[in-house]
C-alpha cells in the first residue's frame, strides 16, 4: 500500500480578487520507506504540496489517501488526531521555544500527547540520542548551532514515532557540509522505517534523497526515482 497516494488533486486559493491555481492536477504516490525531494522555483506550489501531504490543508478537488484513509470523508478534530499520530513536521527557521533546553522542546510534542513525565524524558533523551545530541540535551537553542538546532527540531518531529517526516527547506538555512549531515541523517531514519519527504531549493541536497520530484506550476514536471525517470 501507498503511504500517500492524491489522484488529481487541485488546490485553488480563492480569498483574493483572482483565484491562484497553487495545485492543478497533482497525480503522486509514495511507498513506505521512500526518501523524496520536492523541488521548484519559488511559487511552484511545494509548501501547498507538503501542506496537503501533512493535512495542514485539503484538496479543493481530487483524492487524497493518506495510509489508506480518504481525508475528505474526516472532520477537521479527526484530521488532527491523524496528523499527530502520523505526520512528524521539520522547518527552515528550526521553530523551538527559546526558553527552554532541548530536552524540553522534544518532550513538548509528549505533553500534548497526554504522556505521563517520566516515559516523556525517557522518550525525549532517546530521540535526542538519535539524531546525536546526547551531550547537548540541556542547552537552550541559543548556545546550540544551527545544525543543532535543527537536530533538536528533527528529534522533535520523530519523538512521537511518525511513520511520515515533511520537511520544507529544512537545510535552507544550514552551510552545505551541515545540510549534508542533516541528509544522512534523514537517509538513517529512512534506513529505520521511517517516510521521509523534504522540500529544497539545492540541487545537491536534493540529489542525496533517492527520489526528486520536480513541480512547475503546480504541475508535477519531472519524477526521477534512483536514476529511473517518469
Ligand atoms: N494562503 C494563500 N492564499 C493565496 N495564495 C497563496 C497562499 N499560499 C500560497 N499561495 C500562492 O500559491 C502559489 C504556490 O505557493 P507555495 O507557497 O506553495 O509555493 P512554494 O513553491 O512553496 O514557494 P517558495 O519556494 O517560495 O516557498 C503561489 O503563487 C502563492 O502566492
Ligand atoms: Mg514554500
């Protein structure tokens, strides 16, 4: 089965004078375990994709299945419940609490999930070893650098266990020897199991994914998979 699968879908954004066609017509599946990346110039329509993707949004028109599910048929409580069981998120700009350690941003997502302290800091300390900031777990963000600021972000996403991981541009705003670490790393999570879907503007970066899906005008233009063109 498909982890993801939208057959026609179209996203029109209709709050302004003229209506914008952000999607027209997206036609995409994605296997379990896949590591893709999603380029395009700017306005091409990839956030509104990774929105879609995530159910931060739904379609205007078309299909999409999430695991299986047609999200069309599910109130917007139950969309959340799905997307926080299934979807884990990643940003450019990091989007941690200043405030507080690292350990605590990663156990934030634990919180809202009703689990109880304990099994939260167990959770937390893990996931942050995954991503190899066990020596960094009570740093704030502002004494950790960017790549590990994002690692932090990273462990946040996956402390929940999601069998999906969006990241859009996470590497934006990374040097190109760090954006490769945050590569390998995604490329380990993959290697675990895990749906691994990014968004760059970096040819390079997006050539360390095994799949790139190019859009153009909220068309998909180009689908290459390990070197396999469609
Ligand atoms: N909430 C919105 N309301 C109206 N138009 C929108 C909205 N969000 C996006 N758009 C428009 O939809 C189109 C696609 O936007 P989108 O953000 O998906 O592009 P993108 O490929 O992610 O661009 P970038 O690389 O700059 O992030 C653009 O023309 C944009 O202006
Ligand atoms: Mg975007």
């Amino acid at each position: 089965m498909n982890v993801i699968d939208l057959d026609d879908v179209w996203r029109i954004y209709a709050e302004g004078a003229e209506p914008v066609y952000a999607l027209q017509g997206v036609n995409l599946t994605i296997k379990p375990g896949e590591y893709a990346a999603i380029v395009g110039t700017s306005g091409s329509g990839k956030s509104t994709l990774m929105n879609i993707i995530g159910c931060l949004d739904r379609p205007s028109k078309g299909t999409y299945l999430l695991n299986g599910i047609d999200i069309k048929n599910r109130s917007d409580d139950e969309l959340a419940t799905i997307r926080n069981k299934t979807v884990g998120f990643v940003f450019q700009q990091f989007n941690l609490l200043g405030s507080m350690s690292a350990l605590k941003n990663v156990m934030l997502p634990l919180v809202y999930a009703g689990i109880p302290g304990k099994e939260r800091k167990m959770r937390a300390e893990l996931a942050l070893k995954e991503v190899g900031l066990e020596n960094r777990m009570h740093h704030r963000p502002n004494e950790l650098s960017g790549g590990q600021q994002q690692r932090v972000a990273i462990a946040r996403a996956i402390v929940n266990r999601p069998s999906i991981l969006l990241a859009d541009e996470p590497t934006g705003a990374l040097d190109s020897t760090t954006a490769g670490e945050i590569m390998d790393l995604f490329g380990r999570l993959v290697v675990e199991g895990m749906t691994v879907i990014i968004v760059t503007h970096d040819p390079e970066t997006a050539g360390r994914s095994n799949r790139i899906i190019k859009v153009r005008d909220g068309k998909i233009l180009e689908d290459i998979v390990m070197g396999k063109v469609s």
